[in-house]
C-alpha cells in the first residue's frame, strides 16, 4: 500500500516537471514570436548588391519598430500573402539609411512571384529628384555622397547607350546615366498620355487600378476617364540602391519601393563566414568566421 502511494506521488512529479518543460517551451516560443514580430529580425545577406558594405555570408539584426513593425505579410514557409496591420514608428525612411523591404516586384510583374525581402539603401524620399550623370547621383540638385564603402565597376558608358530594362518602360537611360525622374508621394498629381502610358502603366496597376488608353487617347482608370489627364498617387515611395552600384538590381531597374514595403532597418552584423563552404563541412565553414565584422554598426 505505501509503495502504490509512492509510485503515484513520483508519477505526479514526472508530470508536473513534464507539464513546466511543456509551458516554459510555449512561453520561450510566444516570447520569441514577439521579438520577431515587433522587435528584431534576422536577417542574411545572399546577394553581393551591397558589397563591399555587406558582404555575401553576413548575418545581421533588422529593428522592426523603427519606421513601423507589422503583422506577418504572409503565411510562414509560403508565398501566400494575407493582410497585415502596420504599427506606428519612431522615424520615417532617411536618405542614406540601409533598409530590409518586401520586394515590391520586377518592373513587369504587378507583384513580385514570391515573398522575398530585399535589403538596399535608400537614395530618395518621397517628392525627391534624382538623376545619375556619369555615375554620380545627384538628389534635388545636389551631390549625393557615395557611402564609404561603395563600389563601381570600370566600364564606360555612354549617355547615348540605352539600357532596355531600366525602369520606366521607354526611357532612353542606362544605371550610369538615369533621369532626372521623381520619386512619387501620395497626392502627386502625374499627367498621363500617349508619351508616357506604358511607363506609367505598371505603376499605375500595382496601386490597386485597373488601367488602359482608348483609341482616341483618353486613359481610363477603373473605366472613368482620367480627369484632367492626371493620375493621383495613393502611396509614398522610396528609390532603393545597392553599394555595388553596377552589380545591383535596383529601383533603377523595377522602380519605386512603396513605403508600406519597409521590413526594418539594419542594425548589425551578429555573424559572418564564407558562404561558398558546405554546411555539410561545419568546421570548414567556422573556419571561415570573419570575426572582424561581428558587432560592426551598419552605415
């Protein structure tokens, strides 16, 4: 009789112990559930747009609540995009900052095929006027410095070579040589006619519209003609830019980055190693730890 009571109390124990394990894991898990969600994110660099500022194989930590954090844009592990609710936050997109974002799409597509975040710096605000003359960016008329660490390749280009995938459709520019152009905010008024309609179109439909021109010339948004032949825009936006300047895929190429699309700011690097080495060879790959980037500040 004893003996039962004993055994029962030590299975009462192991349940107990087993039901903490159990909690302590669930709180750990909405713990982090938060953090990732309002807090910090990480993050990895997996493209050398950004060299030699951010290096292929670096690890970073994203603030999500400086400009905003949200709720998630999509179901986990899949391209399934749901609405999200958007958080206020501290400061608005700077020029010179370096942000995380939701790929808004190539130039063509009306939205990117998968949910992928991209990470560039910004170069233009909302009403801003950029041109690259030779290389050189100049935003409002005024030289923007390139960031200590920016990158150009050796090639000359011509203004007169026309670069056919930069953005938008029928400009006669290359990434040496773009605009002048502006960066739309919302309630910019943009005349549209037969000059500009199919570099204007895309935007257009990815704010939400339908959009097409009649035979006579008239636009037509959501079947009601255009008044005065001007578009409104609904959104603010940013124009994004690699380091690398001629081995980035950027606004110069899809266009305008919606601030709505803004993941976080990058913050810093926590981690870095050779991401050529297999993840099969560990010890190869530790090997490889870049230790003098680990805790570096972003700029």
């Amino acid at each position: 009789m004893i003996r039962q009571d004993k055994k029962g109390k030590d299975d009462k124990v192991k349940k107990t112990k087993s039901r903490e394990f159990f909690d302590a894991l669930v709180y750990a898990g909405i713990v982090a559930f938060i953090i990732k969600i309002l807090l910090f994110e990480a993050f990895r660099i997996p493209t050398g747009s950004m060299e030699k500022t951010l290096w292929v194989g670096d690890f970073l930590l994203v603030t999500k609540f400086t400009y905003g954090a949200t709720t998630p844009r999509n179901i986990p592990f899949t391209d399934i995009r749901i609405p999200y609710i958007k958080l206020p936050g501290f400061k608005e997109p700077q020029k010179g900052d370096i942000i995380v974002f939701d790929f808004p799409g190539d130039r063509d597509d009306i939205e990117s095929k998968e949910v992928v975040n991209y990470i560039k710096r910004c170069v233009a605000t909302p009403g801003d006027t950029l041109v690259i003359r030779d290389k050189k960016l100049y935003v409002n008329g005024e030289l923007f410095p390139n960031p200590p660490n920016t990158v150009f390749d050796k090639v000359s280009r011509p203004e007169s070579f026309v670069n056919p995938r930069m953005f938008p459709i029928g400009s006669k520019w290359n990434e040496d040589w773009y605009g002048p152009i502006r960066v739309p905010k919302a309630g910019d008024k943009i005349k549209i006619d037969s000059s500009n309609f199919d570099g204007w179109k895309m935007f257009i439909i990815k704010e939400g519209n339908t959009v097409r021109m009649s035979g006579d010339g008239k636009v037509y948004i959501n079947e009601t003609v255009l008044p005065d032949g001007e578009y409104t825009v609904k959104r603010d936006y940013l124009f994004m830019m690699g380091d690398n300047r001629n081995n980035s895929l950027d606004s110069r190429f899809w266009g305008f980055m919606p601030v709505e699309n803004i993941v976080g700011e990058a913050l810093i690097i926590y981690w870095s190693w050779d991401p050529s080495i297999s993840f099969l060879n560990f010890f190869d790959l530790l090997s490889t730890t870049r230790w003098e980037r680990i805790g570096n500040i972003i700029r």
